[in-house]
C-alpha cells in the first residue's frame, strides 16, 4: 500500500526539542521503529519511495483489519526527574477507511512495555498502573467524550483524567498529511513530583487541539523506577490502520561525498594528534 504524506516543518520539533532538557524528540532525525519492542499486532518497516525521504514507520494496528491491539516501545527505558520539565514529540496518521473509525492510540510512559486491551482498551487498558498516556480516541459509546477526542489517562485505565473533544468528525483520517503531536510536562515547582501534563496535535489544515491535566508521578509509582515509552494502539469493530512515522531527507550524492571528505579530514586530524 502506497502511502502519501507530507511533513509537518521540522522547526517545530526542532524548536520543542531545544527547550526541553529531558525527554526524547520522535519528530527529528531518524528513528528506526525496527530496533523497537513490538506487541500484539504491531509491525515496523524502513523504506525509500523515491520522493527524497527515507521512512521509518510503526505500524500499531493494519487498516481494515479489526480485532487488533498493538504497540511498540523504545528498547530501553530511560531516567526522568519529575521536578523538571520533559517533552516528546512524534507524527501520526490514520489512513482513510472504509469502515467505523476507531478506536485510538496513546503515547504511553509505563514501567512497563506491553499491549493491553483491545477495543475501546486502546492497548493501553489493563498495561501497567505505573503508567501515563496521552490518548487520541476515535471511537465513543454513549456518556463517554465524543470523538475523536484528546485525553489524558492513567494508571492503565481508559477512564480519562480529562477530555478535549475536538470535532474533527473523519477529518482526523487524512492520507496526504501527517499529523504532528507532543506531549510536554510542567512540574508544580514544589519538588513533590507531581505536574501538569499536556498533549497537543497540530495540523497545516485542520488546527491545534489541546488536553492537559495534573499528574502526581509519586502517586502512580514511576518516581524512582526506569521508564518505558512508546505506542499503544487498538480497534475492535472498527477497522482503523494506527501509524507513527519517522523521516529524514535523503542526502544527494554530493552531500554524501562532502560527508565522507569531512570524515576523512576528521581521521587525518586524530592521527596527527597521536603521532605529537
């Protein structure tokens, strides 16, 4: 399946990640989901179309497929002081369906990496208590927010600390460009490891949507203990494909020799200074 997309400008991330002094940044350079931790119905390619960029795509659930719940974590945990601020920042999409769209996906950080619960579960249901996500749900049932909506979750429940209904309807599936998201952490200033944490999706056509909340990182059992991020994602009747995506420019042939003359200066240098 052929896939168009374009990127959201890449000064956006790049100016996230300059700012934020812990956390890591999805959205620049390249990450190669295939070294990831992949559960349940997830995959992960690397591919070169031609349109100069190279793609590293993690694909969490197939479109037209139901019945699925996957997810994929980085391969090692990482260390995070809760009295400092964090970022990270990633791009998504959902190709367009045919079917019902839903359910959803999260960006999670977990002490632990796995797949939960299919379904309206998000693959995010039932993971971990020590465990916070940051939910892009496409699917409701009657009471819940509607979707598609923003929310913030924790503890391995799908029952939401707080709810941004959007109102993009099926507008939130768009083949052609991609979606731009992070998720950013405020302490409290009071060094009791508790914040405000906020997620925000960005779109050249569509806008910017928003849901924040308080977390108390102490409260959830992550202060002190490695943690895990990556994806969760799932649908049940509905047949959604779930896709985080990473690119970078292909270099031209002459940037590709000016790299390896650059290289080779670099070598002549560091055995001159061995010989002194």
């Amino acid at each position: 399946m052929k896939l168009a997309r374009l990127l959201l400008p890449l000064t956006l991330a790049a100016s996230l990640g300059a700012h934020a002094q812990q956390g890591v940044s999805l959205a620049t350079g390249l990450t190669d989901f295939t070294t990831w931790s992949l559960y349940g119905s997830a995959t992960a390619s690397n591919m070169t179309p031609g349109n100069g960029f190279t793609y590293s795509d993690l694909q969490l659930t197939a479109a037209g497929t139901g019945g699925q719940g996957g997810a994929g974590f980085a391969p090692n945990a990482i260390a995070l002081d809760f009295n400092q601020a964090f970022a990270f920042d990633f791009h998504f999409f959902i190709p367009v369906s045919q079917g019902l769209r839903g359910d959803g996906f999260t960006f999670t950080l977990s002490d632990t990496a796995g797949v939960g619960g299919a379904g309206s579960g998000l693959g995010y249901d039932g993971l971990s208590t020590a465990s916070v996500a940051f939910a892009i749900d496409t699917f409701h049932f009657n009471g819940e927010p509607v979707s598609p909506s923003l929310q913030i979750l924790s503890g391995g429940s799908v029952t939401p600390l707080a709810a941004t209904e959007t109102g993009l309807g099926d507008a939130i599936r768009d083949p052609d460009f991609q979606w731009y998201a992070s998720v950013q952490y405020t302490p409290s200033g009071l060094n009791d490891n508790a914040g405000m944490l906020t997620g925000t999706i960005e779109h050249l056509n569509l806008g910017t949507f928003t849901v924040s909340a308080q977390v108390s990182f102490d409260q959830l059992g992550l202060v002190g203990t490695p943690v895990f991020y990556g994806f969760t994602a799932a649908n049940g009747l509905a047949t959604d494909g779930h896709f985080v995506t990473s690119a970078v420019p292909v270099p031209e042939p002459g940037s590709g020799a000016l790299i390896l003359a650059g290289l080779a200066c670099l070598g002549m240098l560091a055995r001159r200074r061995r010989a002194r």
